[in-house]
C-alpha cells in the first residue's frame, strides 16, 4: 500500500514538472511558428491590394481639369419681327416660314430685322496642358461653336481661341489668355496596364468637377481610323468628354471620348483617346493649326480566316486591297486590288487598322517600303507616301430631273435613284468615280443603303457614272445578292442589295 501510493505520487511530480515545462516553452514555440507561417505568406504574391484611395489625387489634379460650354450665334429670320414669338412658332411648327401672304406689321411696330442672338451648344470637359494657357479637350466638344468659355475650378471664365481641332482622332486644342496655371502630368501609356484604377474628372450634364473611378477593362479596342482606343468602366457621360483619364500615379493616360450604351448615358463601357497619340495631334496643332498624315490611296478590309487559307496566307493577318485609287501613290507604286499588305517598313500589319495608323503617321514625301502578298508570293514595293487632305464635310445636292430619269430602271429593281457626282462633289468626296444615291427605297434601303450615299462600284465593276451603274446591274445576277462598295463621308463599306427579297 505504501509502495503503491509513492508510485502515484512520483508520477503526479513528473506530470507537474512537465506541464510548468510546456508552459514556460510554449511562447517561443508559438513564436517560432508564427515566424515560419509569415515568411511562408510574404513569400506568395499578394494578388489583392485593397481599395485605392482617390483623394490625394482629386486634390492634386483636380485643379488642371477645366469646364468648356460652348455658344452659337444664330441670327432670326427677317420675317420674325413681323408678329409675336407664339404665333412664330405657331407657323413654324406646322407650316414653315417665311409665309409671303401673311399681312406685315408697319415699320414701327417691327422688331429689328435679322437681330444676332446667342444660343448654348454644350457642356464639356477639358485640362490643362501648359501654364501659359493651352487646354485639350475633344473636337466634338468645340465643333461648329461661335464661342468657347472655359471655366476654371476657382471660378475663374475666360473666352478660348481655338487653336485647332482634329475630327478624325476628336482631340482639341484651345488657348486662354492666363498664367501660372497647374499643368498636368502626362503619363506613359506603354506602362498602362489592363486592370489598373484609373479615374476620370469632368462635368458630366453638367456638374462640374465630379470624380468617377474605375479600372482599364481593355487597351488596342479599334473603334477608329487612327486611335486604339482605352477602354475602362469609369463612369462617363455626356459632359464628360474632354475630360482626363488618369491613373494611381496622378499622371493623365487618356482623354475621355466615347460610350457604349444604348440609352444614351453610361452603361458600364467607356472610351479614352490614348495620351500619347493626342499629345502628338497636339503638337501639330499647335505648330500649324492642322495635322498632316500620310496617305497611299487605297481601301482595304479584313482578311477573313477563310480567305487566309484559301489563298495560302496560312493565318488571318494584314490588310486585304478592294481598291487602287487611280494616280495615288499605291497605283504608282504597283499595288494591286486582292493584294494583301503584310508589312509596312517593317511593322508587321496583324489587322486591316494597322495600315492606316502606320500610314498616317508617316510624314508626307516619305519613301517607304510595303510588302504585300500576290498570288502566293510576297513582294516588296517602294512607295513615295502622299498627304490626306483635310476632312471636310460634303455637301449634299438634289438630284437632277434627267438623273432621275436615267435611273428609272435600277429605281424599279432595287429601289434606287441615282445621279452622277459634279466635280465639287468629286472634290468634296475626295473621290474621281461613282453615283450619289438620292433616295433609297425597297431592296436597296432595307440593305440599308440612304440618300447621299455614293456608289463606287457593283459586283467588282468600278462605276464611273449613272449609265455604267445601269451597265453593271443589268449585268448583275438577280438570284444572288448584289455586292456593292459604298462611301459614306469618309468611310467606304461593302453592302450586299438582295433584289428578290
């Protein structure tokens, strides 16, 4: 009994010994594996950062960003001042004015014949390129303006001149007459990463210096002739445009132009020009006024998959010739309708859009070198680059009674009039063939073809007037849809005029 009890009180001392043992230890052993558990965690990337804080940024670039409103003048009607205002919109709405048998107020009780009145355009945005006062923004937003304001944050107005404005990339330059102004920051776009915050300042409908954030959802999106556009999720609407797109750095990588939606306001796809090819726009605008590219005279599309290996390109790549333009520098230079252009001094022409990039960003007078891929060899011909006139818009005419009658016969196939192009309207076009659609019904305007419109050819077949048009459709298989190369302003597309449905 005695023995037993000394057993159990031995092993009660050893369990007390061991368990002050494991307390006085267990510190530094849960020490030690926190240890090895953070080296193990600061070893993995983290993936998430967290939220970004914007106001740092708001405060820094906040004071560049500027409002635009533009007015235009618009001078009244004589007939105006001949009765009041109500009974004006009265005979407009539903008879049109001037109406000659209206009886006319005396002289005396006349207001001012053809009075001068200024009218708001718009709201827009703009920032602040240089301390001496040149401000970007879109040309949309000073199109067609009589006057353009600029508002500063600190309330301060001032009228813009305009320096120049570019359609065909939408960037604007405007010059205030102020010192001392907090310029931006220009960033790198090559350094603009899909995924990244980016934020945007602008006044949209209006509502000036209102911060919108998101993150870069795409870079390269070709929605233009000459710009890849950025595309984000940042809140953008009308008001917006004009506006800076600008990253975590506080440094602006675009300018805010465009949104996708189908109601007119923002539905979660926004477009921003890339900093780097508007400040090149803005250099030239601001050396003369004007931009000058490059041009070759030809019109291309995309190389379809199927065509590819047909043909024996092997995959889909460069840009397919549908037309030379006669005299231009790509007829003088050997380039032929069903080339493929491949490369471009050596850039290599992955999509139809490169071309044109790469062209119009090479100066006039140039001597290049363009590959293109012929009946299963690739050539390289040397081509002397020519400059793309500025775009202008054209003037639509009414059609000619004898036009009309000469186009009688396509009207009753394909729902067409037709009219030959004056030699203005060549010039307008920039253009030295095809027929100018004066109305479109049946077929052809469910083919979606409308009035101004001009046809360059059919089926192929290069139209020169109305009588060649006629040629080519009576020419033309009924039973298939009729292939015709269409120029709509500036742009040029092919669509099929199915006469059976």
């Amino acid at each position: 009994m005695k023995k037993s009890i000394t057993v159990s009180t031995t092993a009660a001392l050893a369990a007390s010994v061991l368990s002050v043992w494991l307390l006085a230890a267990w510190p530094q052993a849960a020490q030690a594996q926190a240890v090895q558990t953070q080296a193990a965690q600061s070893s993995e990337p983290r993936l998430v950062r967290g939220l970004p804080d914007f106001t740092d940024l708001v405060e820094q670039v906040g004071p560049s960003v500027v409002n635009i409103r533009t007015v235009e003048r618009v001078r009244s009607g004589s007939f105006e001042g001949s009765m009041d205002e109500e009974a004006q919109e009265f005979f407009r709405r539903f008879f049109g004015v001037p109406l000659p048998d209206m009886p006319r107020q005396s002289p005396r009780q006349s207001r001012p014949q053809g009075t001068e009145r200024e009218v708001p355009r718009g709201v827009g945005s703009g920032f602040v390129l240089s301390a001496d006062g040149y401000v970007m923004t879109n040309a949309h937003v000073v199109d067609g303006a009589d006057e353009v304001i600029v508002t500063l944050t600190d309330k301060r107005e001032f009228k813009a001149r305009i320096i120049g404005a570019d359609k065909r990339t939408d960037v604007a330059v405007v010059k205030i007459e102020a010192t001392g102004l907090p310029a931006v920051r220009i960033g790198d776009i090559n350094r603009l990463r899909v995924g990244e915050w980016v934020m945007a300042i602008g006044s949209p409908f209006g509502l000036d210096n209102t911060v919108t954030a998101g993150i870069v959802s795409a870079k390269q999106r070709d929605t233009g002739d000459y710009l890849p556009f950025i595309q984000t999720d940042v809140a953008v609407n009308p008001g917006n445009s004009g506006g800076p797109l600008i990253n975590m750095r506080g440094e602006v990588v675009g300018i805010n132009s465009q949104i996708y939606s189908r109601s007119g306001g923002f539905m979660g796809i926004s477009f921003a020009i890339p900093i780097d090819e508007a400040i090149q726009v803005s250099d030239q605008l601001r050396t003369s006024g004007r931009v000058t590219r490059g041009r070759i005279g030809v019109q291309i599309a995309e190389v379809t998959r199927e065509v590819a290996e047909s043909i024996g390109l092997g995959k889909a790549q460069g840009a397919l010739v549908r037309n030379v333009e006669a005299g231009a520098p790509a007829d003088k230079a050997g380039v032929e309708a069903g080339d493929i252009i491949t490369r471009f001094d050596g850039h290599a022409i992955d999509k139809a859009s490169d071309l044109p990039r790469l062209v119009g960003g090479t100066k006039p007078g140039t001597r290049s070198v363009v590959t293109v891929f012929r009946r299963g060899k690739n050539r390289d011909l040397s081509i002397t680059i020519a400059e793309l006139e500025p775009s202008e818009r054209s003037a639509a005419r009414k059609p000619a009674a004898q036009d009309a009658e000469a186009s009688k016969a396509t009207a009753q196939v394909l729902g067409l009039t037709v009219s030959e192009l004056t030699d203005v309207q060549k010039k307008e076009l920039k253009t030295k063939r095809g027929v100018r659609v004066d109305a479109a019904t049946g077929a052809g305007g469910r083919a979606g073809l409308r009035e101004g419109d001009v046809i360059l050819s059919v089926s192929n077949t290069e139209i020169a007037n109305v009588r060649e048009f006629e040629a080519a459709i009576a020419k033309a298989d009924r039973s298939r849809a009729i292939n015709m190369l269409v120029q709509r302003g500036e742009l040029v597309q092919f669509i099929l005029v199915r006469p059976g449905r």
